[in-house]
C-alpha cells in the first residue's frame, strides 16, 4: 500500500496523507512510504508520521520506506526537538526493507 506525499506537509495538506494511511492501517496490509518528494514539513505533518508508524508497530504491521528522509523533515523534526524521526530508520517492527516478515 503506497504512501507517497508530495509538495508540503503541514497543517493544511496533511488530511490527504492522513486518508491513505488511515486506509492502509484499516487494511492491514504491508505499507511503502517514500517521503523524498515531500517539500516542507511543519508540526502537524511531523506529528502524522510519528503517529502513523507507531500504529503501524503497534499493529505489527510490516512497512518500508523507500527514496532518502527529506532534509526539511530533519530540519522540522531538530528544531522540534524530536529524537528520532519517524519513518527514518530500516523498517521496523513488522519486516525488514524487502516487506518481509519477520
């Protein structure tokens, strides 16, 4: 189930990215997220991604990311003072970067 946003990820754009996870929880299957089109991002639109791959590891459900975290995530998310960023590391909880299981 592919997730690709584009352009911003703010308080104004957000509910479409929000949408296609929403769907792709309640379909429980394996989820592709490619953030490297994804232009700015504000508090809201971190906020997304942090929920989204927290219910998907709650739900154990396997995702990958594909393409490279944009800079204006890592810029939003030091300046948050997040820890980690959401979507950043290999995949986790549910499978690995090829969308296996594990």
């Amino acid at each position: 189930f592919p997730a690709r946003p584009r352009g911003a990820l703010e308080i104004d754009s957000a509910a479409e990215l929000q949408a296609q996870l929403v769907e792709a929880l309640s379909a429980g299957a394996p989820i592709e997220i490619a953030l490297e089109s994804v232009t700015a991002v504000d508090i809201t639109g971190l906020q997304l991604l942090t929920a989204a791959e927290r219910a998907v590891q709650a739900r154990g459900l396997v995702w990958v990311r594909s393409g490279e975290v944009p800079e204006c995530l890592r810029r939003t998310a030091a300046e948050a003072g997040w820890e980690q960023l959401p979507f950043a590391g290999d995949a986790q909880e549910g499978g690995d970067r090829d969308g296996n299981s594990k």
